[in-house]
C-alpha cells in the first residue's frame, strides 16, 4: 500500500513541474489573479496531455505495480486540489502578515 501510494506521489511530481511552468505563463500574462484556477484546470490538462503524448510508456510501469490509469489520474487531481489549498493558505498568510 505504502509502494503504491509513493508511486503515486511521484506520478503527481512529474505533473506537478508542468502545471506549474504553465501556470507561470499564465501568471506573467494575466496576474496572479487566475493562478488557482488555470493550477486546477488548464495546467493539470495540460500536464496529463504532454503525459499521454511523450511519456505513455509510464503509464505501463504504474499498471505493473498495480495502479489503474483512472486511479492514478483522480489520485494526482486530488493532490492537486491539496496542493492548491496549501499555495492558497501560504498566500493569505503572506498577505496578512505584510
């Protein structure tokens, strides 16, 4: 369960680097304003396409260790929505503070 859940992490680590190079375009070109919601759709859209265009042969390695595709994919959304809820507290505490 413990090997499962690691290689889950590092499946959502590898989508993690590109939903947050393509949330930094977004935030040099509209503002931090809509960081949270591109983190949650476009960014991890796009991040599991260039997944399944360049890195398809992956997705055998976690099928190997007993991970469904659909398993791994809410999994990886689901970090995400706690990735955000984190980004967002570390956020408003800056804000409050400064």
């Amino acid at each position: 369960m413990i090997r499962k859940l690691n290689n889950i992490f590092e499946f959502f680590k590898t989508t993690l680097v590109i939903n947050l190079s393509v949330c930094a375009i977004a935030v040099l070109l509209t503002g931090f304003d809509y960081f949270f919601a591109v983190f949650l759709s476009f960014g991890f859209l796009m991040s599991v396409a260039f997944k399944e265009l360049y890195r398809k042969n992956d997705y055998l390695f976690y099928a190997n260790n007993g991970i469904s595709k659909t398993r791994l994919l809410i999994f990886s959304y689901l970090l995400t929505i706690c990735a955000t809820l984190l980004i967002g507290l570390v956020t408003f505490l800056i804000k409050r503070i400064f």
